[in-house]
C-alpha cells in the first residue's frame, strides 16, 4: 500500500495531491507536513495489520519524499529571492577567513580564525531571538555582529579564546553589558540569553 | 555568491536546505510518558524561539480511516519557529517519534546542540517506556541551475560517482536516483545509508528552474537482525555519539557525489 | 616628560593598542602637543582642521558613518589627515583606502572638522586625543585616538561604545561628499585643509 501525495509549503495554499485530503483542512502548512509524517506513521501499523511486509521505514521515507520533492521546488526558488540575516551574517564571517593584514587599508591585523570560528558557531545559537545580527569586524581583527531589533540596537564581540562581550540598548531604554563570557558553543552565555529572552518578552508583548 | 559553471548552492556559504535529527521508538509511548515529555519540551521550545504549537491530529481519508483505530488520541505535537515569513526550524514529537529540522543551518555544532537541548530529556523520558529503533540524521542540499533547461547536471553531480546509478543520470533531463545499504557500526548497531538524488524541473513564471536536490541519510538501528538488543533508556549522549558519526558519514557521502567544483562552491573540505 | 618620552611610548606600543598603552602611559592626552614620530615637534593645534576620508560601504553605509569601524579609536587609532597636505599625500591617502581594502570601496567624502572642537567631546573629560603621528611619506598623518576611562571593564564597555557613538554624530554634519578623488581634492583645496596653519613651537 503507497499513499501518494504532495504538499507545498505556501502558507496560504491548502494542501493538493493524489488522495482526497479534503479532512485536512488547517490552513496551518506544518499541519500538513506533520500530519503527512504521522500518516506514514499510521500506515505503517494499518499494513502491519493487514499481513502485509512494507518495510515500514520505507513508507515513512517516501512519505516524507514526495512531501520535500514538490516542498523543494518552492523553497528552493523563495531561498533565491533574499538569504536570510543569518545566512547573510556566516557569509562575511566566511569571507573575513580570507582577509590579511590592513584589511581595511588602515592597518587592521588580519581577523582572528580562532575567533571566526566562534563567533560561527555564536550565530547559530542567535536564530532563537528576534534580533538581525550583521557580522563585522573591530579595528583589531575581531569579529562583532551588530544586532538590529526592534527599539534598539546591540553588539557582540568574539574573541579568539571563545570570550565574548556584548553591549545591548533594549528597546524599554535600558543598556546592558558584559564583557569576558565565556561561551561553550553548547549554548549562549547566560548573561547574553537572559538580555535576549527579555528582549524578547518584550517584541512579543508588543506585538 | 559561489557560483560555479552555471549553477549556485542555495546559501552563499553551503547548500544546505535542510538538516534534521530523527529519534524513533520501537513501540509508541502512553499517554502519561507522552503527556511529560511534552510539559518537559514546551517551554525549552519557547525558549529556543520555536513559538508556534500546533496539536497533530490528522484526520484521515475514509479508505484508510476503516484499517485505522478511529478514535486516537493526539498524536503529537509540532513547534515552529518562523523567520521572514519561512519556516525557521521546527520540530515534531510524536508517540513514538521525536524530530528536529533546521532550515537556517548554520553549524554542525550550534544545530546539535539545539537538537539536544529541545528533544534530549524527552528522548531519555521516552525510552523509560519503549526504546530506541533508530536515530536518523539528513541532509538535503540543493544547488539551483541558472540557465534554465541548458544547466548542466554534470557540473553539479560527478556523473562516474559511484553513488550515481549509470542508467539514471542524464546531464540535461530530469532523473532521479536512490540507493540504500547497510554499514555495520558495533554490535548493537547498523547503519542504513540512504542516498536520493533528484533532478527536477520547475517550472515558475514560464521560466524552468532546474534544481538538483541530494538527499543524504543514516538509520542507525539497533538490536535489529541479529544484532544485540540495547538496553532501554539510551541517553543522549550514547545517541550523541551516533549523530557525530553520522554526521562525518554524511559528508563523506556528499563529497563522493558531488563535482570538485560543487564541493569547493560550498567549502567541503 | 617630554616629548621624546611621548614618542618612545607610541614607538614600543602594540599597533593594534596604541591608544590604550599610550594612554597608560600619559594619561589626559598629555603627548598632543608634540608629534609622536620622527624629530618634528609640531603637535596639531585646537584651531587646525583635520579630515578622515571617508569610504563605502567599509566606512559608511546605509546613510552612517559606522561605529563599528570607529573602534578604530581604541586599537590602532582613526586615521586623519592634517592641514597643509599637499596634493600628492591627499590623492595618495585616498588612493590607498580605495586600492588597497580587503573589498572594494567607492569615495563618499571626508569628514572635515578642527582638532579642537573633537577634542572638546565629553568635555570637562578628555575623550579623544588628535596626535601628530607622521606615517612614512604621509607627513600629514594624524591619528585620532580614544582615551581609556577608569571603572569596571562592563564600565569601559558601554563608555568604549557611547564614545564611538559620539563621534560618529559628531562627525556626520561634517561630511563633505564627493564622488571621486578630483572632486575631494578640490573640495579640499578650496577649504581649509591645504591652508596655511601656524606651527606651534613647544
């Protein structure tokens, strides 16, 4: 037993495909894909009480298959239009690798790798908030990501020895700084995840 | 932009569309397991800016509802993170499933570590009541075509691959190809290996867009066919250690498909 | 102290911590009045006008002067250019920071504006100092440095960063444009840069 079916990611577009899907109504995507998943799921236990030998792995990793195939199309030409702050942001830090010394022809050392490296790893943990972090580079070779939000304004450093400071002006009016965290590339200092929860309680709240 | 030849990665820095974990149990969970490993993923998901909850209650077309127990309870739980209107991350926990995808991939690290964070306390509530069958890592990298119908398969993918069955590939065409085998890993584990490549042809506004689209994946499964049953409660750093290899495994694997040029565009080393 | 002392501070300084050794060393811009390089004794004057080329986008985008590259100030030191330059060390500072950037960079202008009145910022504290600071065939190289302030480092933290804050707002309104190095030249040359300036004897 195979279930064919395509779904698309337009938030606005309920799902099409090859079976009445009429039931699934939720114009919520994720719905669809999640449900699509948890159908296979079903099937699977459907053909096992049926007697019947598909693998049952199978029919969850075509199920999720023919989900992506037609999925891929969508978001593969969406991505084209305009790459996201942080996909912007890991490719200057990608592009400072190359940099020498006088980068900015004032005489500026070369960018910190040890620190790069950081500050990638730095980035992947900043998707949680609501801020667009733009990566740069100090005078001296270190890399900074500014943080554009809402209300205010911030700034992170990295340092070579996985230090890290920040300076944040929270949209309530209030600066908040700290210098020398160490981070783990396991999660944020918590001093920069505590000013950033705030932060964001406060885009939600006034949202 | 890394363009090569007449085609680009979908990132300026990686090709990555999609990266995901998957944990799936032998048996579902009941309901008292379920209902704590959902208080336990709640919050961290807030916290981790997965802010949409949406309830997974599918309902499914007459012709497959008759084989199916009517009346399930909720089957899990979706948690969405947006960014620009797009799906950021999200992730599912199911009865007997637990998944985190990452559509804004960034590093190998910070994406593990978020995977643990959300999913590792469930992971080790779920397996007190089943266990492990198999923990899943994917990736999909695309690559974009920019020539419409006239680019070139062949700059993207190495054609004498061995990952690429002959028959299958042509460097202007659609075509899709799969492969699939197991890898021992230890003596509770194998790894199935899932390679799928597709070649497809959108077309949007009248123009084609051609894409290639690899899809790499590991199943390490355990105590499956004469390999050792593992014990119950498989924490997470026993799966950590699988999703390291997987990980390395997986890039291995991309790096025996691609092209020089197409490896060099998305810096695999 | 003298100003020899000054210049073997600014000689055995890191180059990428100029302001903070020098600053240790002789704290409240105590060196200004002399050049910090070299035998000429010529520190630059309150009345001088100085200029920092500007570039995009490594210096200026979206409509500011970046502060980020203002850290400058704290490191190494924000290059400027002083009056009495002449033609050749003008075009040759500008063609310097368009030919030699890691990324291309397009003139914007300069920001031109007196010594005294950006030494004057965060008065009655002293927050930047403008030093003579002759670079090679760049007689006319000054360096505008930041000085450090006392306090816990999250203290000097927030200060480090509002004090580049201020002197990008200070030098905004300051900003002549000019779209090629011809064009800056003569906007300088009929301005107060290429002047005559009154050399201080110390």
């Amino acid at each position: 037993m195979t279930v064919e079916f395509t779904t698309d990611t337009d938030v606005s577009t309920p799902t099409t495909g090859g079976v009445d899907w009429e039931h699934l109504t939720s114009s919520r995507p994720i719905a669809y894909q999640a449900a699509a998943v948890s159908v296979a799921l079903e099937l699977r236990r459907a053909v096992s009480a049926c007697g019947a030998s598909f693998s049952a792995l199978h029919i969850l990793a075509e199920a999720e298959r023919y989900c992506s195939v037609a999925a891929i199309g969508y978001m593969a030409v969406a991505n084209d239009s305009k790459p996201s702050a942080s996909a912007a942001a890991l490719q200057r830090l990608r592009l400072f690798r190359d940099w020498r010394d006088n980068w900015d022809a004032e005489g500026a050392p070369a960018p910190d790798l040890g620190a790069l490296e950081v500050a990638s790893n730095l980035l992947g943990f900043l998707k949680s908030y609501p801020v667009e972090p733009i990566a740069m580079l100090h005078a001296s070779g270190l890399p900074m990501f500014v943080l554009n939000f809402t209300g205010g304004e911030g700034e992170i450093t990295v340092s070579g020895d996985g230090a890290v400071d920040f300076v944040l002006d929270l949209p309530d009016g209030e600066t908040q700084a700290e210098v020398e965290l160490e981070f783990d590339n396991q999660s944020l200092p918590v001093q920069l995840h505590d000013v950033l929860t705030r932060l964001r309680a406060i885009a939600q709240h006034e949202r | 932009m890394p363009q090569f030849g007449s085609w680009k990665p979908i990132h300026d820095t990686h090709a990555i569309q999609l990266a995901a974990i998957t944990v799936t149990l032998n048996e579902p969970v009941g309901d008292l397991t379920f209902r704590k490993a959902l208080n336990n993923v709640n919050p961290i998901a807030v916290e981790l800016g997965l802010t949409e909850h949406a309830p997974i209650n599918p309902q499914l077309p007459p012709q497959i509802q008759q084989f199916l127990n009517v009346s399930s309870p909720m089957q899990g739980m979706s948690y969405v993170r947006q960014s620009d209107g797009r799906i950021g991350e999200r992730a599912f926990i199911n009865r007997e499933s637990l998944r985190f995808e990452d559509f804004e991939y960034i590093r190998w690290s910070p994406f593990k570590a978020r995977a643990q964070k959300l999913l590792g306390d469930a992971v080790s509530e779920f397996t007190g009541g089943s266990s492990v069958n198999n923990i899943s890592s994917e990736y999909t990298d695309v690559f974009i075509g920019l020539v419409g119908d006239q680019s070139d398969v062949s700059e993207v993918v190495n054609a004498n691959s061995p990952l690429i069955a002959a028959g299958a590939f042509h460097s202007k065409a659609s075509w899709h190809c799969h492969m699939g085998w197991f890898e021992p890993i230890d003596e509770h584990c194998r790894r199935l290996v899932n390679v799928n490549i597709d070649v497809a042809d959108n077309l949007l506004e009248e123009k084609i867009n051609r894409q290639v689209r690899i899809k790499t994946q590991t199943f390490d499964q355990f105590g499956q066919d004469g390999y050792a049953e593992y014990s119950n409660n498989v924490s997470w750093e026993r799966l950590s250690y699988h999703l390291d290899s997987s990980h390395d495994r997986l890039k291995s694997l991309l790096r025996d498909i691609l092209s020089p040029e197409a490896a060099l565009a998305i810096s695999l080393p | 102290m003298s100003g020899d002392d000054c210049r073997a501070a600014w000689a055995i300084a890191a180059p990428h911590n100029k302001a903070g050794a020098l600053d240790l060393a002789f704290p409240q811009c105590f060196c200004e009045p002399w050049s910090l390089v070299g035998d000429d004794h010529r520190g630059v004057a309150d009345e001088e006008v100085v200029a920092r080329i500007l570039t995009t986008p490594g210096m200026y985008d979206a409509g500011l002067i970046l502060t980020q590259k203002l850290t400058s100030v704290s490191a190494g030191g924000a290059s400027l250019i002083r009056a009495g330059a002449s033609d050749v060390e003008i075009l040759g500072t500008i063609m310097n920071l368009l030919q030699n950037a890691a990324e291309p960079q397009t003139l914007l202008g300069a920001a031109i504006f007196s010594a005294g009145n950006v030494r004057s910022l965060g008065q009655p504290q002293k927050n930047f100092g403008v030093y003579h600071t002759p670079d090679g065939a760049k007689n006319h190289h000054v360096d505008l440095l930041a000085t450090t302030l006392a306090g816990s480092k999250t203290a000097q933290k927030k200060t480090e960063r509002d004090r580049r804050y201020q002197l990008r707002d200070f030098m905004m309104p300051t900003i002549v444009a000019a779209n090629d190095p011809d064009e800056l030249l003569a906007a300088l040359g009929s301005g107060p840069i290429k002047g005559i300036h009154t050399v201080v004897a110390i």
